[in-house]
C-alpha cells in the first residue's frame, strides 16, 4: 500500500482524520526526544536537592547509588522483551497471526480487529503486544484485497501499550510491589509487599479493563479512514 493510497484516505476519513494528521505535524515538529525529559528531571532533583543544602558529592553519590540498585528490574523488563519477540515471532504464533489477517473484509473491521488483539494479547504480555501487533499489521497489509490505511492500523497495533497492559499480568507496577525482591529496600519499607489479588485481579480492575477495552475498539473502529 503506497503513500498516495494512505494520503487520499486520511484526506477523506473527514474532521477526525484531518485533525489527527495536524497533531501529527505538530508533534513530529516540536515535541522533543525522551532523553530531554529525562535530562530536565534529573536537573530539577539535583537543583531541588542542592536548594535543601545537600552537598554535590552526595547527590552524585545517591545518583549511582540508585541506579545501580534498579538492576534487577531492569533486567526482567529485558527479558519480557527478548521473551515476547521469541514467542510473537515464532512458528506457531505467526500461523496463527496469518489466520487472523484473513479474517476482515474491510479495512475499518482490520483496524478494530487489530487493536482489539494488541489489548487482548497486552493483559498476557505486553512486550509480546508490541510485537504481535506490528506482525499482524504487515500480515494485513499484504492482503491486496483490503483497502486498508497502514498509518491507522499501526497505531491500533499500538494500543495494547498504550490502553490495557497495566490491568493485565504483566503490569510492572503490579510485579514490582508484588515482589519484594524487585522493589529498593527504601519502597519496601514504604508499601511493603501489595499482591495481585490487591491490584489487578480487584473486580473493580478488571470492570475498568472491560470499559477501556470496549472504549478502545470503538475509538478505533469510528476513527478508521
């Protein structure tokens, strides 16, 4: 599907689309890289902790310090990552992820079908969303029979991430206070231990992921070019 196809799309998808393409240029424009927001927040913690007369070897100091005491959660988040592309990628997975792409007839039923697998597999895994999404995406894309706009079902590919995965199994806010060998002594002693049955496995969890579920399908089916 070439840009020309996708451009006459958005052009006639009508205000939602039009309005989408000018966030678009704005955000592509001017919104800065995430390391400058990184950059402005440990100056603001230096600055807040100089203000309140700490000395600068100290914050240094506490700044390593710190770092290095996330090494363990950095590297489970590393190994959902490796983990979810191996199994998305896989044999299975990707037959499965062909029958899929044959199911819609039309590009709005493509692009709902595939946000609503990215939620679905994101309550599973989220790092293997990120990649199920984008491999069911290029399978759609391949049909020449789907008049479907790519720049749409990418970011229905990309909902998972940004819509259900905190409510699902893989919430690394929910792991994190569910083990205590993942969490700084000094959370630990803050929170203490907070199980799954107390986050995302509450019924009120699971009636807020139904509702944003839900929401997030029809969002992406009534903004299909």
């Amino acid at each position: 599907m070439d840009s020309a196809t996708t451009d006459k799309a958005a052009a006639s998808g009508g205000t939602l689309a039009r309005l989408a393409l000018k966030f678009t240029d704005f955000a592509e424009r001017w919104f800065p890289d995430a390391f400058v927001f990184v950059a402005m927040a440990v100056a603001i913690v230096v600055a807040g902790a100089l203000l309140n007369g700490a000395e600068p070897k100290a914050i240094a100091s506490a700044f390593g310090d710190g770092y290095w005491s996330l090494l363990v959660f950095t590297m489970q988040m590393a190994l959902m990552v490796v983990s979810g592309y191996v199994v998305a990628v896989s044999g299975p997975v990707e037959r499965l992820i062909t029958w899929i792409a044959s199911l819609p007839k039309t590009g709005r039923g493509a692009i709902t079908l595939t946000a609503a697998m990215s939620m679905a597999m994101s309550l599973i895994g989220w790092a293997m969303s990120l990649v199920f999404g984008a491999v069911l995406v290029r399978a759609l894309g391949r049909r020449k029979d789907l008049k479907m706009d790519y720049r749409a079902a990418g970011a229905a590919a990309y909902l998972g991430l940004g819509a259900t995965w905190a409510l699902g199994i893989s919430s690394s806010a929910a792991q994190l206070q569910a083990n205590p060998g993942s969490m700084p002594k000094s959370l630990l002693e803050i929170t203490g231990v907070i199980p799954l049955t107390q986050t995302i496995f509450l019924w009120q969890s699971m009636v807020m992921m139904l509702l944003i579920f839900a929401l997030s399908v029809t969002v992406a089916n009534l903004s299909a070019p």
